[in-house]
C-alpha cells in the first residue's frame, strides 16, 4: 500500500473517532460536559468551603489546591497544547499547524480529538498556550500570563528606564522595578490580562512573568547590583540603587539586601496590580528558570506576595538507580524542592518539565532538558520523575512541557529550540511509550493524596 493510500485510510479513521466521540459527548449532555467539574478525580479527603475558585490551603502539614467545589485537586497540566505549534523562522512556518490544516476540517475538530486523547493520558489542566480559551468548557483548568514584562523588556522600542536587561528570550531579560512607570504598567498589564478572567471558574490562576534574568548576567548574589551600578546615573534604577547605598561599604551582602529589596518591589507591584483586577484568582508566581534561577531572597519575596510560587524544571532522572536528581551528580530533586518549600511558606508548582529522545529526527541540540537514546528510556524518566512527584508531597501540581515536538529546524535561525519535548509527532502520532506512562500514572493516582 503506499502512503498516500496509508494516509488517506488513517485520516478516515481517525475522523470517524472524532465524529463518534462527538456524538457521544453530545449524548451525554453539552451543557454538562461543558459546566461541571465532575469528570475530574480529586484528592482523598474531606471536602472544604467550596468558594467558586480555585485556591490553595495547607491539610495536616501538606498544601493541596482546592476546586471552586472545595474538593482536593491535583492539577496535571500540559504546556502549549496549540493547534498552531510553534513556527520555525528559517521555514517561515509551522510545519505543525501545516498538518493540522491538511488532517482536520477545522480547529474544533482538532480540539475535539486533542480533547479526548489528553483526557485518556490524565491530563486536567492546560498550561501556558494559545489556545486554552478556545478550549475553555472541555473540561479542563487552564492558566493565563499578566506578562507584565513583555512591553518593558522585550519590545524592540522599549524605553531603557524600563528594563534592567533586554533580551528576546525567556532568561535574558529584568524589567526595571525602580522605575516611575512600573506600577502604570503593572497596572495596564492586570487591565487587559486578568480583568476578562476574574469571574471564570475554569481559570486556576495568573503567572506574573516567565524565566526572567534575575542573575542580570552575573551571578544570583551580585548580578542585579553589578548591572545597575553600570547603568547612567539618570537611569531610575541606578539613582535607586546610589540611595540604596547612602555611601555604605559595597559588601556581598549588601548587593544581596538590595537584590531583596528589587525582587519585593518587583512581586509588591505586580501582585497588586492584579488583585485590584482580579480578586478571586491564584498568583503563581513568575516561572523561576530552575531551582537555580533566583537567589533565595527573591524566592522568599515570591512567597511573601504570591498565593503559589512556580519554577520550571529540567531534572536528571538516573534510570539505574531510579531516582530523579536536581542535575547530573546532583542531589535527590524531592529533597531540594521540600526544603524551598518551607523556606518560601508558599505551595510550590512545576510549570514546565520534560525529557528528551534522540531516536526521533529532532537535533535536539538547543533547548533544556536531559537526553536519553530512546523513546522506552524517555518513557521511564517521566515515569520516575512522576512517581516521584506524586509520593513527595514537595508540590500542588505540574504541567508538562510540550503538546508537540519543536521544529526540526528550530524556532529561531539562531539557536532555536529543536528537540523532542512533544506528547505527539509534528504529524500528529502520538509517541505511545511516553503518553502510556501518563495515563498509567495520571490516571491511576490523580486521586491518591
């Protein structure tokens, strides 16, 4: 048989699945499927005040989210899940999106088979993606930005005042917390992101930011102070930092105060800015780069201000020893995450983890993550790495990083993410050795404590 009789017999059928799940979704009751909370599993234990939001609390010394039913839940999200994918700027697009339009008549035909598969693998929220509205009322949490960043940083005519470091990428840029118009736009930010959502039950919470520099090029205990002292002496941060030091030896502990003192402006002015227009929803925190991302004193700030405190995290799972590591040599992640936890008094959340294959055609030469050779080792990592999240009590919950493979060319021309971080292949099969492992695990110990 060739292909394109093999690709015209497998799209038959996968659209007859749709159809039929649609029709039997239909059966049960739209109304139902779209509004209730029921279809999910919850944590063992008794119910609480059902507030018509998500929230968080701490039950017999261990921090759980709560549904806006009060019941224990466990949100197990997935990142990016997008109809679009990502585009790869040496093609010009993306070579997802350009199968999505050839396998389904529409978008709503791939949401209603995106449905159903990420609901047989465990999944109950979505993560940071496009499409989380359009897929708002299929039963899933979502999670929404503030980015309250984005224009202060990453614009390409940003004024100077209102960064610290500029940079395109995740990880390569500071806003400027110190300066005149950083509450303004905190607050024109929370306006536009956070005050369409502050009635929805479905939306679990707001992300301020994600991967900002907080080391600006230097180290977590200097790197802020040693950035803004090259800053001019008219840069708002810079006459901040000269009153800050009111002639004051120049110690490490010193630059450590003031980068203390940048972090709570920081989380003080954001959190304010969307409790003003959203009172009902969680703060999460801004997406730490790792457990290594931030000096302590800016976690401890996060939690000072935050309902939750969030970081991505690529680990090191050691298949031979079945144990998960913060890195390689490192030490036992549980361990690591347990002691951060108690060290911010906040619940902690993991919004992007993942591994990667080398038995695919991706490169898989940018972007975090460990390597492992092939798709059955990928497949025991995400086991070991669940497990171990799952039995720890270290966090409320987790999304996974990502709903489909990055380009094989990348995203960007210049060291663009290029690995194998997806759920499912840019043509759309799913890779069967990992998404066996979430169901196994997701489905069969969602409702465990």
């Amino acid at each position: 048989m060739n292909g394109f009789c093999r690709g015209a017999i497998s799209t038959a059928f996968r659209r007859f699945g749709v159809a039929l799940c649609a029709v039997f979704s239909a059966a049960i009751g739209a109304t139902g499927y779209a509004l209730d909370y029921d279809g999910w599993s919850f944590l063992a234990g008794p119910t609480t005040e059902a507030t018509g939001f998500f929230r968080v609390e701490k039950r017999d010394g261990v921090w759980r989210a709560v549904d806006p039913k009060g019941r224990g839940f466990r949100p197990m999200g997935c990142d990016h899940v997008s109809y679009r994918g990502l585009t790869c700027e040496t093609l010009g697009y993306s070579p997802y999106h350009e199968y999505c339009k050839k396998a389904y008549r529409s978008d709503v035909e791939w949401m209603d088979e995106t449905t159903r598969r990420l609901k047989d693998w465990g999944f109950n929220l979505l993560g940071n993606g496009e499409y989380n509205e359009k897929m708002r009322g299929r039963g899933f949490a979502y999670m929404r930005s503030a980015s309250v960043s984005g224009r202060m940083c990453r614009a390409p005519d940003a004024d100077p005042d209102l960064y610290i470091v500029k940079g395109r990428c995740p990880g390569s840029y500071l806003p400027n917390m110190f300066s005149p118009r950083y509450e303004e736009l905190c607050e024109e930010r929370a306006k536009k992101n956070c005050a369409v959502s502050k009635d929805d039950p479905w939306l679990f919470g707001y992300f301020i930011d994600n991967e900002l520099a907080w080391w600006c090029r230097g180290s977590l205990e200097e790197g802020l102070f040693d950035e803004v002292i090259k800053k001019p002496t008219t840069h708002s941060a810079r006459i901040a930092l000269e009153a800050f030091v009111a002639g004051r030896p120049i110690t490490k502990a010193l630059k450590v105060e003031f980068l203390h003192v940048a972090a709570r402006k920081y989380f003080e002015g954001a959190c304010a800015a969307i409790r003003r227009h959203d009172p009902n929803h969680l703060i999460l925190g801004c997406r730490f780069a790792g457990l290594g991302g931030a000096h302590e004193v800016v976690w401890k700030a996060a939690g000072e201000f935050c309902d939750v405190v969030s970081f991505n995290c690529y680990p090191y799972a050691d298949l031979a020893r079945g144990i998960v590591l913060d890195k390689k040599d490192g030490r036992p992640l549980a361990e690591v995450i347990k002691a951060m936890e108690a060290k911010v008094g906040k619940p902690v959340y993991i919004t992007e983890w993942s591994f990667l294959g080398l038995d695919t055609d991706k490169p898989c030469k940018y972007g975090a993550g460990q390597r492992l050779a092939t798709q059955k080792e990928r497949a025991e990592a995400v086991e070991l790495f669940l497990k171990m999240l799952i039995e720890s009590g270290c966090c409320i919950g987790w999304n996974y990083f990502m709903w489909v493979d990055m380009p094989t060319l990348g995203t960007w021309k210049d060291k663009g993410e290029d690995g194998n971080y997806g759920l499912v292949r840019e043509d759309g099969r799913p890779y069967e050795e990992v998404t066996t492992a979430f169901r196994r695990l997701q489905r069969s110990h969602r409702g465990a404590r």
